[in-house]
C-alpha cells in the first residue's frame, strides 16, 4: 500500500461537467468513474482480474453484509479487505445506513443508533455512528461513509426528523474515526426538499469532509426531481472535493449525473441485470432470453470491445442461459460493467478534450432514435 494521501485533483470542467483524479492510498481513481458493487467482498460472478482487464478502478463493498459475515474482525485479522478479495485497487464501503434503514419491519431507530435484526438469521444486531466507523477501519477501505439514516424522498416529516439525526451523526463519525490512510464522506440528505438539500449541504461543508455523497435518490422520486436536487447541491459542494452519487447506475443516469457535476457512481445494476438475463446497451436493455436470438451470430453490441463481445455471439450466450449455465451470468455481468466503465471514460476524455456538449448530444440522440 502507498503513504499517498487522499487528495482530489480536478482537471478540467465543461460546464458543470468535471473530469479529475481522486488519489488514494491504493492508487489512482480517474473521474468522473463507475464503481460495480461487490456486495459481500466479491462483484457477483467476475473475478478480480476480469474487472481489472475492463478498466474497473473503484469497487464498492457493503459494511451492513460484511458486518454480519464473515464479521468486521475476521476481514481484519486476515489483512483487510484488499487482502481478503484480494482487489489492491481502491475500494469504497458504504456504512450500512441504507440496508438498515431498507429492513423497515426489521429495525429500530433511536438517537443513538439502530438496533435490528438480520436478514441472514434473524439475530439481533445494533449499528451507531460510532461502530460504523470502528467497522469500516476494520475492513480498511480507502474512502468510507458517515452512518445516515434514509427517508422516503416525498415525506417531508420524515426528512425533517432524519436529516438532524443525520447530521448529528456525521459530526459523531468524525469524532470517532482514527485512521489517517481513509477519506470519511459526509452524505447530504433531504429527500426532494429543496430547502433540506440545502440546510444539508450547507451543514456537511462546514464540517469540511474530503469529500460528499449524494444519498436518498434514485428510491422513488422521479427523473426531474433528481436532476432538481442534483443542479442545486453542484451549486453548494466545495469545487475541490469529490461528489458521489450513490446508487445510480442506468447509461442515461451517469450521463445526466455528470452533467450536473457528480463525479462517482456506484450500482449493482449491471450484474443483477446479468443474472436476469439482460444485456445493457447505451440506448437499452437486451432480453438475451428472447427467441430472436436463438440463431443471431452477433456480438451483444457490435461497438464494444469487451470480453464477451470480441468472443460470442448473441446465440451463444441464449443457450447459456436456456441452459442454466453459470458462465451467462459471467459473460453478461462482464459486458454490463465494461458498457459503464467505457461510458465514463468516453465522457471522461470528452471533458479534457472539451467536447463534453457535442458527446452528450450524440448520446441523447440516440436515445431519442431508438424511441421514435
């Protein structure tokens, strides 16, 4: 591991479109840049070295999950979570806020924390800012998530209430982190409440993180008001820290984040979609179960040189799936996260290359083509 601080260096910006590079103790992450989720330390069925092969720089791995098993202390004691999935790129965890909070029936919240019961066992189990961050040091990830809790986005009471909560638990994560080689993110709350988004912004910045989340989208509220709440938070983040958007993960979503000044995403859009059968493209989604291509000799995508296009056919990977064969979900999650990784560095370049506008342009014709 490198004594490299964390640091973020922006490049350049076109519009509010920002092109930069996010320096870790593990190395570099070029933005604006995708993450796949590797849920329990692993990106559901690729490997390490196949994510390496198709530019993947930033994995996300699940604090709520690794928690319960194989445990935070078994993660340390065999070198931490580089060593255990054996990933020395950076990795992002988040704090488990979101699981818990999605366990509804399953949990209860007081100021000092939740207390819930997983959804492994049943057992009982209890989650505070504090331990949180003791978990995350545990695991050893370079950038790390402040323990929030997330609101419905359209019940303004909710926010209300979770939003203090949420505050006075980032200031709680600060107090209690202790390693210097990890960058702790505030995350900004506040459903579609313009007024909240901002109170939010406004209070994270003066705690002055190395970087900020973007959470509570993409879980129910519609498109405009997404790109509403994203215009105005691009507005009040520091310009020299990193800005993530979580849980975003559709072609037409990261192009409409980094419009509006995000420089991170993460999803575990492309391998669930693998394991259903679906093949991502730019401009949709391919049903590979689809008896049309019971005898097509073409690639998923003519235009993209990942792994699984420069070898089968769209034939091949049918009868994979009629066929029950594991490799189908390989081959269709390697080509799902190569569509993604190659998207954000096309957008990436065309930053730098300040042709952002006509790239975008080109992009949502295309769009506008396959719908008409």
């Amino acid at each position: 591991m490198s004594t490299t601080p964390f640091t973020f260096e922006l490049i350049a910006r076109q519009g509010r479109a920002r092109a930069g590079i996010i320096h870790t103790p593990h190395g570099p992450i070029p933005t604006p840049i995708f993450a796949p989720v590797g849920t329990q330390a692993t990106v559901k069925a690729v490997t390490p070295a196949q994510l390496e092969e198709h530019g993947v720089t930033l994995v996300l791995s699940n604090t709520y999950h690794l928690f319960l098993r194989p445990g935070a202390d078994l993660v340390a004691e065999l070198g931490g979570l580089h060593r255990f999935m054996n990933w020395p790129h950076p990795i992002l965890t988040d704090s488990g806020g979101f699981q818990v909070f999605s366990l509804s029936e399953n949990r209860r919240v007081d100021e000092d924390g939740v207390t819930f019961r997983s959804h492994i066992d049943g057992s009982l189990h209890r989650l505070t800012p504090e331990i949180a961050i003791e978990v995350q040091e545990k695991l050893g990830a370079d950038i790390i998530m402040a323990f929030d809790e997330c609101a419905p986005p359209h019940d303004r009471a909710y926010n209300e209430q979770a939003l203090e909560r949420t505050h006075r638990w980032a200031e709680r994560c600060l107090k209690a982190k202790t390693r210097s080689d990890q960058a702790l993110f505030g995350i900004v709350q506040g459903g579609v409440f313009l007024d909240l988004r901002e109170q939010s912004a406004r209070f994270l910045t003066n705690l002055d993180f190395p970087g900020y989340a973007i959470g509570g989208l993409s879980v129910g509220e519609t498109k405009t008001e997404m790109h509403t709440v994203l215009e105005l938070v691009d507005g009040l983040l520091p310009e020299d820290k990193p800005r993530y958007l979580m849980g975003v993960g559709t072609p037409q979503d990261i192009i409409n984040g980094i419009l509006r000044g995000v420089d991170m995403f993460d999803c575990v859009l492309p391998t669930r979609l693998a394991r259903h059968h679906a093949a991502m493209t730019r401009t949709g989604r391919l049903n590979m179960m689809n008896a049309a291509y019971a005898r097509d000799p073409r690639p998923i995508d003519p235009e993209c040189t990942c792994y699984t296009c420069r070898h089968f056919s769209r034939a091949y990977l049918r009868h994979l799936i009629v066929a029950h064969e594991m490799l189908a979900a390989t081959l269709l999650s390697i080509h799902n996260i190569a569509t993604l990784i190659n998207l954000v560095a096309e957008a990436r370049n065309a930053i730098l290359a300040g042709r952002f506008e006509q790239f975008t342009a080109t992009f949502f014709a295309a769009q506008e083509t396959l719908q008409s």
